[in-house]
C-alpha cells in the first residue's frame, strides 16, 4: 500500500463509520439502500478512483477499489451493492467509446447512475450462452426482449447494462452488451425483490425487457462480442468478491475474539477451553493465507497480470474460506449465533452466496483446470 492508499483507506473507514453503518438496519428492513446515499458516497470519491479526471474522477489504480471491497464488508455491510457500480464502471472504461464515456461515466462518478449488471435469466446463469433475452435489430437500434433474474439493485438502479443476444439464428456467443439509462424507457418492467437468506438490504430482483427500444449508440464494445467482453471482466469482478470475503472473515474473527473472551462456562472464559483456541488459531491461518493471495492478486491486477486462472482461485478459496470460518464461528457464540442481534448470524447468512455469485465455486475449479489440463 502507498501512502496514498493508506490515506484513503481511513476515509473510507470514517465514511463507513459515519454514514453507512448506522443505517444498516433500516436498509435491511426496507430491503435496499436509501438513493441519496449514493450521492454522499460519490461525494465522498468512493465511486469515482477508477474513472479519469476527464470524466469526473480521479483515474486512480483499482488498488483503491480493493481498499472499499475490503473495508466495506469488513464492517458487515449485507447491503450497499458497490461492487456493481465498480464492475459496470469497468466495463464502461474498457470497451466504450469517448462520446459514450462522456455520456455515462460523470453521472456513475457522482452517485446519479446507480448501476445493475444484468447477466442472469432463469433459464441462464453459469452458462451464460444460454441466454434468451434477444436483441433485434430495428432502423437505427435494436429491440430488446427477454426476462432477467437475480440482479442486484434491481428496484434501484437507473442504468443497466444488460447483455443480449443478437446474432440469427441464435448462436451460443453472439452476445451483444447494452448500456441504458432507464429514464423513460418504453417497455422495461421491475418484477420482485427477491426473499433472501442474507443480504437483506440488496434489492436483488427480477427485471422484464418488452420490445425495449435502444440506439445503437448504446452498443458497449462491438455487437456479437459482449460474451468476449464478459469474460474479460470476469477477474475484477472475482477479485471483488474475495476480497470482501477477507474483509468479512476479519469482522467474524474480531467479533468471535470479543465473544469468546466474554461468555462464561465452566467457571471458565469460553477463550479458555482448547478446542476454542485451536478453532480461532485455524480460522485465523486460513484467513492469513488467503489474505497473502488476495493481496498477490491485487498487485497483478494493478499491473495487468491478473489472470482468469489466479482470480478463479481467489474467488473459490477466498469464499470457502470465508463460510468456514462464518460455521466456526457461529459454533463458538452457541445460540446467540443463531440470533440476528449478533453479527455472526448475519455474516453466516451472508456468507454462503459467495460460492454461488460471481461464477459458482464449480465454475471457479472447471476454469483452473482447464489451465492445468492444456
Ligand atoms: C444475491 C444474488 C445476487 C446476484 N446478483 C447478480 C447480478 O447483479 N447480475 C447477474 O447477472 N446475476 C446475479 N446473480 C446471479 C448469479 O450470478 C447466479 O446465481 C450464478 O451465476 C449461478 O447461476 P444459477 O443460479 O443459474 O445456477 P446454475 O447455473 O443453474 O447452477 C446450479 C448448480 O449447478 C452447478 N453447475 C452449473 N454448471 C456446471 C458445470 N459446467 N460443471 C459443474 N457444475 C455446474 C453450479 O455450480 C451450481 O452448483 C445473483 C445471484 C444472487 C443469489
């Protein structure tokens, strides 16, 4: 870490302090994030490192963006979908055009776009060429039909990007990438919030695409390309996720240190039984270890070496990890574990997505083996 990094992580953690963790009950009770805390976080440069000053940021390495994922779950924070605004950021600043970064990225750098990614349908999640939301070409854009599930800031979000199929007949790749602002936007529908076992304040939803008309100034990157362009992205958005797994693994240790310390039994503090020591002592190597590639990976990304492989690993691991010590955890506060006062139960409840989003820990092992069986 820079002196920079260093600096900005203490902003971060006063901004979480002050004005995200106060209000995380509310949210989970409503069910997503008040839309003006948005906007105090873009005043506060936390949407902004990745976007050039051009545009309204100030272009700094993702270095930064890690600092947040980290930071932001290492104080339990089961609802502010961040990491989508900063995967959608990217997208936007690797594969669009000037005119489309002028258009997007300023209102993204300040909280006014509150973005959602929309990959997902019910009938395509791993494998996304199964994808039947279809894109048909109509005089100066296309028309966009299909279904999406599972997208996170569903209810919220302004700006989608949304990926289609463009190609007839439809082939398996021929994908195509949409970025839209959904400001008047004949034909886009909201369906549910979906009920969840964690992540209460993510308004994660389905979303409804009826002959939605788009320009094709919207196109981000080349149509028929978009499943390239996916996969290109993919490692950011799996180092994202490992590192919050780092992040909510410190949370869980620091809680259960202070628990275990306090709870009594026996005429004994719970800290002083073995099997807690030993427990705590696994839970805290696993996390090290994790934190030692993490951090390896973070450095590649920032020299543009990161690759699909290594990031694959860090996902897979980071978040078994992570659920490993949410179960250890759990068992050392006994039933107040169980109970939502207690922050292990919603690290629990929150933790086992992580396997799953971001390409499912079987996804993860088929992709490091494909690199290994070459
Ligand atoms: C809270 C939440 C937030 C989400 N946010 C978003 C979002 O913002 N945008 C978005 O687009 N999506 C989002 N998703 C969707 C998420 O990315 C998918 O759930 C995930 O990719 C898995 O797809 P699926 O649920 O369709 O499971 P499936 O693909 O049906 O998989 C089911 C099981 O089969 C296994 N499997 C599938 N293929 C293989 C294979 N080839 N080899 C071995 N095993 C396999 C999987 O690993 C899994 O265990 C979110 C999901 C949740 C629950």
């Amino acid at each position: 870490m820079t002196d920079e990094h260093k600096m900005f992580r203490e902003s971060v953690r006063k901004f979480f302090k002050n004005e995200l963790v106060p209000n995380l009950p509310k949210w989970r009770e409503q069910g997503v994030v008040d839309q003006d805390f948005w906007l105090k976080a873009g005043q506060a440069g936390l949407l902004s490192s990745a976007i050039p000053e051009a545009y309204g940021g100030y272009g700094a390495d993702c270095g930064f963006e890690a600092i947040i994922a980290q930071e932001q779950m290492s104080v339990g924070d089961n609802c502010w979908a961040w990491s989508i605004h900063s995967i959608c950021t990217h997208y936007i600043l690797a594969f669009c055009s000037d005119d489309q970064k002028a258009r997007w990225l300023p209102k993204l750098a300040t909280g006014e776009f509150i973005p959602a990614l929309c990959m997902s349908e019910p009938v395509a999640g791993s494998d996304l060429q199964a994808l039947q939301t279809y894109a048909a070409e109509d005089g100066a854009g296309y028309r966009i039909s299909g279904s999406k599930t599972f997208i996170s800031n569903g209810q919220s979000a302004n700006f989608l990007i949304v990926a289609a199929k463009t190609g007839r007949p439809v082939r398996g790749t021929d994908i195509t990438l949409f970025a839209l602002s959904t400001d008047e936007l004949a034909g886009f529908e909201r369906g549910r919030r979906l009920k969840k076992i964690g992540l209460p304040g993510q308004d994660t939803s389905e979303l409804f695409f009826d002959q939605v008309f788009v320009d094709r100034s919207n196109v981000v990157g080349e149509p028929g390309q978009g499943f390239r362009l996916l996969m290109n992205q993919l490692p950011w958005e799996r180092l994202i996720i490992a590192l919050g797994a780092v992040g909510y693994s410190d949370l869980m240790m620091r809680e259960t240190i202070t628990y275990v310390k306090a709870r009594r039994a026996f005429q004994k503090r719970l800290m002083d039984f073995q099997n807690t020591r030993f427990k705590l002592a696994e839970c805290q190597t696993k996390l090290e270890v994790t934190r030692a590639f993490v951090d390896k990976c973070v450095e590649e990304m920032i020299g543009g070496s990161l690759t699909n492989a290594s990031a694959s690993m860090a996902k897979w691991w980071a978040a078994q990890v992570q659920c490993e010590i949410a179960d250890e955890c759990l068992q050392l506060h006994g039933g107040y574990g169980y109970i939502f006062d207690y922050p292990i139960a919603h690290a629990y409840a929150d933790s086992r997505i992580q396997q799953i989003y971001g390409g499912s820990r079987e996804i993860m092992k088929e992709l490091i083996a494909r690199t290994i069986d070459v």
